[in-house]
C-alpha cells in the first residue's frame, strides 16, 4: 500500500475532487484515486485515507480505434494483476466531443505502484500496435432489444452437427411425439459415433456424445437446446421445426441433391451449416458467447476453459452494468438487475460454468472461430483467422453503439450476410437489389414454405429465404432489411403487412 502512495505523492499537481477523489495527470491518462473518507491535504502523505480504487482514463476525438486500445491495455492490465479489470467507454460529461475508455483497479494486496506504472509505460512504450480495422458498417440506427438473449445450455450439448442431425430427421415426418423424439434421436445417433471419432481426433476433441439410452435422456440436452435456439417447438404434445428451421431445413434439402454428401462428416459443418447455426446463436445468445470471445481475446494467447471460467463471473457482471448504464430501457435495466443477481447467487459457480463455458468453446470450434492447441497438455484454445476477423467485427459494432448485447440483432437484420461473408473471406459481392431476381425467389418461396392460407406465408421465411438463396445461388450478400424495406414499397405482387410485436409479419401474393 506505501508504494501507492508513494505514486500519488510523485505527483506535484494533484487535484482534489469531490472531497474524496483525487486526480493526477499522468501524461496521456486521467488518474482518479478514489478514498474511502473526506481528504485532507496531510492524509496524501500519512495514508489517513484508505484507498479504494484507481481508475485510469485515456481520452480520444472520436471512437475510432478506441475499442482496440481498450482491449489492449485490458491486455496489459492482465498480465501484471492476473485478472481482467472492470473497465467502461463513454462520452466526457462536460465535453461531449471526447470519448473515453475508463480501467478501473480495486485496490487489494495483490495491486501496488509497480502494477500501475508497468501497465501505462508498457502502454507507451507499444504505442499501441495499431491494427488497422478493414471491416467497416455504413452508419445504422441499430434498435435496441428489451432483453439480452442467453441459451440455458447443458455441457453435453458440444457439437453443433447434432442439430443439424435433428432437424434432418423431420424430412421423414412433420411432427415427431415429444415421448419419442429422443430415443429416435439416439438410434440415428449411433451411426455417427465412428464419424464423432475421427472428427475429434483431427479437431482434438470429440466430446458431446449421443449415447443409446432406455429413455431417450442422452439425446434431451440436445433437443432442449434446439428450442432455446427457436429451431424447435411443442404442440400438441409433439415437436415440430420453427419457422427460422424450416428455412435451414429446406435449404439443406436442395443442398444434399446438388452435392454428393454421403461421405462427409457430419460434425464438419459446411457453408449453410456455419451461416445458419451461427446466425441462431449470435441472436439467442449474444450475452455468453461474446463475453467468452472477449475473455479469449484479451488474454492474447491460448487458454484453457477453466482459466476462462475463473474470468467469466467478473467480467459478465461488468459487462451487464455496462448495458444497464448505457440502456434507455427502463423494463430493460429491471431484467439486467434480475439477471445480474441470479449471477451473483450461483452458489458454486465453477461447477455452474460448465454448462456455459465448454458447450461455447466446443461450438466456436465447430464453426471455425476457434482452433485447439493440440500439442499442449491442457486444452487451450485460440483465435483461427475466421476468429480474428471476428474480433474486428465486434469492435467494429461496439464503436457503433456501446449497447453491444443490446443491438446484435438489429446488427444481424441489417449486415448478417455481409459481417459472415468478412468473417470467412468468401468474396461475395455487395451489390444493386435485382428485383426480378427476388420476386422469382419470393414466388418460390410461396411454393417452399406453403401453408393452409392461401396465398399467404410468414413474411420472415420469404425475406430470409431470399437472403439466403442470393448469397448462395448468386454469390450476393442481400440483408433481412433491405428485402423487408422493399416488400414495404408497393409493388404489383406482393404486400406485407409487418408486426411488430411479434418481430415478424404475413406477406400475401396479389391475385
């Protein structure tokens, strides 16, 4: 604790704020000491105050490259203190013209002068390495959610090619009796044990196994996890695939009679496997999957999922009281609060993690944003190019609006097809809509997804059928919301009406 105020009283210009806090101007950075009683000029010397925290802050002009330096000293911070800080970003309160980052240490016996000092001069001494961010958004109102998504996941749920198996089955009934799904499921499952083998032996892990059971409770994880997604539904004591499946489900169906698909593996997704499944749990999960690549990312080298658990109470708990501050949601801040104190009551959180952390991992794996260190001992884990590219996604969307748990699905409606096809480096062009192109692709979704209505058919299935046939078909990135402006606009074949409440809408073909 001397050390610390040996630092502040290296110090000449030193101001008092607010009786309590001091503030010190460290070449670039803003330090504010925060004190547990009212400060008097002899206690900077004597320690009559108890320190708190210190909090230190880098203003700049504007966002750009911000998150990048934030999440750099993050890095510098961890790497001296063994934990990741609390940290916020925001605009100055008198000079809305400024922007900051703001890294707060709690002061204990583990922090002392060295930490400090080491972490800002390490900072200097870089300079940062400034990665220039080639991903970019055009400037969007991004709407925020009135609640943060987040998967109840089970930690045998690992593998994603399981749901892909589930929602095939339905190519052989429309329903399937809730008391009997699962033990279908695992008698599938068995002719895939030798393909889950030799997938984990080249990936390093083959966890998430269907097991053969009398009950059919190996496979209930699984087709849990497919209702949190929304792929899978109840009704009338059955289950049957959700409007957003049935776009995966016939899709893949053209797909498997374009291509020879016999001999691959099940558990290596493909193309439409990664941008469907990806899509689904960016939107129900953006909370726990973004905090772990966060986590991943600030540590800067390969980690394991027990260092990450260590890590994720802290950090999440951060994380949501950045949402809450930067929420205009009076309902949304109430969830946030009911959500921050189930965190807190996890009564052994370790155990609780396995449920949260390694089915994750194990997914970002399947999807190529991760890759495993297979040479190690323990399991770590790290960022494959696709996961890097990530990462300046996420920036990128963070600069753009700081509610980043808040608006991923606004982000996901106006950009998805364009941030996925970054992310892989697919080389899809962004072009001119070709409204001949998509009335062809609405008309046949008339056809695809046809209902009892005449005439008529979920307005979601028809937007992202096209989106997804453009994209694949003809090598052209179309987004949900530039489809869903255009059905908006009259037009001789169509008209839509959309609700709002319900985040979707009917879209009628004109006699």
């Amino acid at each position: 604790m001397n050390s610390l105020y040996n630092y502040i009283n290296s110090f000449k210009d030193r101001q008092i704020r607010d009786d309590k806090t001091i503030e010190i101007v460290d070449g670039e950075f803003t330090v504010f000491i925060f004190c547990d009683r009212k400060i008097e000029n002899d206690s900077l010397f004597t320690g009559e105050s108890t320190l708190k925290s210190i909090a230190i802050r880098k203003y700049k002009s504007d966002f750009d490259g911000l998150v990048n330096e934030l999440y750099y000293f993050l890095n510098l911070s961890y790497r001296q203190i063994n934990k990741i800080p609390k940290y916020s970003l925001s605009r100055g309160a008198n000079n809305q013209d400024k922007v900051f980052f703001e890294i707060i240490f709690p002061i204990d016996e583990d922090l002392n002068h060295n930490n400090i000092t080491s972490v800002t001069t390490a900072y200097r001494n870089v300079k940062i390495q400034q990665i220039h961010n080639s991903f970019k958004l055009e400037d969007s109102q991004f709407i925020e959610s009135n609640d943060i998504g987040i998967v109840q996941s089970n930690t045998k749920t690992r593998r994603l090619g399981y749901l892909k198996l589930i929602v095939e089955l339905f190519e052989s009934s429309n329903y399937f009796p809730i008391t009997y799904l699962g033990k279908r499921i695992e008698t599938d499952s068995m002719l895939y044990n030798d393909a889950l083998y030799e997938y984990g032996s080249r990936m390093g892990d083959d966890k998430g196994l269907i097991k053969k059971t009398d009950s059919g409770s190996s496979a209930k994880p699984y087709i849990e996890l497919l209702e949190q997604l929304n792929l899978l539904t109840q009704v009338n004591s059955s289950y049957i695939l959700t409007k957003q499946s049935k776009i995966y489900f016939q899709l893949n169906k053209f797909l498997k009679q374009e291509i020879d698909v016999v001999d691959a593996n099940l558990f290596q997704l493909n193309l439409l496997d990664k941008l469907f499944f990806f899509r689904q749990i960016l939107i129900s999960d953006p909370l726990y999957i973004w905090v772990i690549i966060d986590i991943i990312f600030i540590v800067r080298k390969p980690i394991g999922t027990m260092s990450i658990k260590k890590l994720f109470v802290d950090y999440i708990k951060n994380e949501l009281d950045l949402s809450q501050a930067h929420s205009n949601n009076n309902a949304t801040k109430r969830k946030i609060i009911d959500l921050k104190t189930r965190i807190s009551s996890w009564q052994k959180p370790l155990t609780y993690l396995e449920h949260i952390v390694e089915p994750r991992i194990n997914w970002l794996v399947d999807l190529g944003i991760l890759e495993l260190k297979t040479e190690s001992k323990e399991k770590l884990y790290y960022f494959s190019k696709s996961g890097l590219n990530l990462i300046n996604v996420l920036f990128e969307i963070l600069e753009k609006n700081l509610n980043k748990h808040l608006i991923i699905e606004s982000v996901i409606n106006n950009h998805y097809f364009y941030i996925f096809n970054y992310i892989f480096d697919l080389n899809k062009d962004k072009g001119s809509l070709d409204i001949n192109k998509i009335e062809n692709y609405l008309l046949e979704a008339f056809q695809v997804f046809k209902t009892e209505a005449p005439n008529r058919i979920a307005a979601s299935q028809a937007i992202d059928y096209v989106c997804f046939k453009s994209f694949f078909d003809d090598n052209l990135i179309v987004e949900f919301e530039e489809i869903k402006k255009h059905l908006h606009r009259p037009n001789n074949k169509f008209s839509m009406d959309w609700f709002k409440t319900e985040n979707d809408g009917a879209l009628y073909l004109k006699k």
